[in-house]
C-alpha cells in the first residue's frame, strides 16, 4: 500500500528557514561582548538584524549590493566589499578596526583566515558556520575547495591560539539537508598551557 506524500508543516518549508537566523549564530550571539561585530557575507542580513536587536552596532559586508540594500536597518552599516580580489587592501580593507565579534556563515574564503583573527578585539568571537565535506551528495556546494574538511575549524582555532567554546561537525535536517560544520571561539587575553583560558566563559 502506498504510503501519502509528506506535506510541509506550516510555517517551517525551506524558503521560510532560510530567512531565519542560523540556530548556532542566535545560541551564541549573546555571549559576544559589548561593542561593534562584523556580520561578513552578510547576504541579505538575517544575522545582521539578530546582532542590531542585542545591541551591536552592526557592520554588515557583502559583495552584492542588493544583498546589502535589504541588509540595511537601524544599527546596521552596510559596506560593499569583494573578499576575494587579489589586491589585499581592497578584499579587506579593516585592518586597524578591531570587533567583538565576528559572525560568518556559509561562506568560506580560506585566505581570509589571519584577517579575520587580527580584526578581532581581545576576548573578541569568532562564531562560524558553512558547509563541509559530505555536502556533496544533498546538492551545492560541492567542489572540494569551498567545503570544509573534517576537522578544519579545529585547526584554525590552534593555528591562531583561539580558544574554543563549542564545535560541531555532521548533519543538519533545517533549513535544508547539509553536512556543515560550525565553531565558537575567542581571541582569549588570558592564556595557559595551550590556550586554556585561565577563566572559563560564563555560558548561561
């Protein structure tokens, strides 16, 4: 007997959880400190607006101008941006900015990596988020070079003595079927024996 097709449930269809901040981003959003974050490939601001409504003044970077025209809103500067021209001026033109956070999802720009650290205050966060290996086989993307591989935020956090707070690395249901993988961490100022903080985060 066959079996009624699968209806979405109202309210929760992928085009409505797009729109929707990143589970992840919103967990940890209010741990970032006070002052300014950076929400980069900002797209069309869903985190943006997430970090305005915490009290962050907010700078919203994308590539795409349209993306920022729905960006835009109160506590959100918007600043069109190519990360990934060659004149490295240009794809990052914040070296002497520092923020307290620094929120990035589904983007990845591996050449960016020692700019995102150095633009990040003391005890400033790194919240990230984007699609890993295995990702392939649910859609786009699936070139290798714009898939993490397993393990890799990990190793961004030792290579730049980040101190980590939480990281996952598997399958996500919503907004859509993924392999992704996602990390908290923090330019700690207190450091001992390999990045331990000598105080912990408060996380509630």
């Amino acid at each position: 007997m066959s079996q009624p097709p699968m209806m979405p449930i109202p309210g929760t269809n992928a085009h409505n959880a797009m729109d929707r901040a990143s589970a992840w981003v919103t967990r940890f959003a209010p741990l970032i400190p006070d002052g300014e974050v950076m929400d980069l490939a900002c797209g069309a601001g869903r985190h943006s607006r997430l970090l305005a409504q915490h009290g962050h003044a907010v700078l919203a970077v994308d590539r795409n101008a349209e993306a920022l025209a729905l960006a835009a809103g109160p506590g959100i500067q918007t600043m069109q941006v190519d990360l990934e021209t060659e004149d490295p001026a240009a794809s990052w033109p914040f070296a002497e900015a520092r923020f307290a956070g620094i929120v990035v999802t589904n983007y990845l720009h591996r050449p960016l990596w020692g700019s995102l650290v150095a633009s990040l205050a003391s005890n400033g966060m790194l919240i990230y988020e984007t699609f890993a290996l295995g990702n392939e086989q649910f859609g786009k993307p699936s070139n290798p070079a714009f898939l993490l591989a397993h393990g890799e935020l990990l190793d961004v956090a030792r290579q730049y003595g980040l101190q980590v707070v939480a990281y996952e690395d598997g399958y996500i249901a919503e907004p859509k079927p993924a392999m992704v993988q996602r990390i908290c961490m923090i330019k700690a100022d207190n450091q001992v024996d390999k990045g331990i903080p000598v105080t912990n985060l408060r996380l509630n």
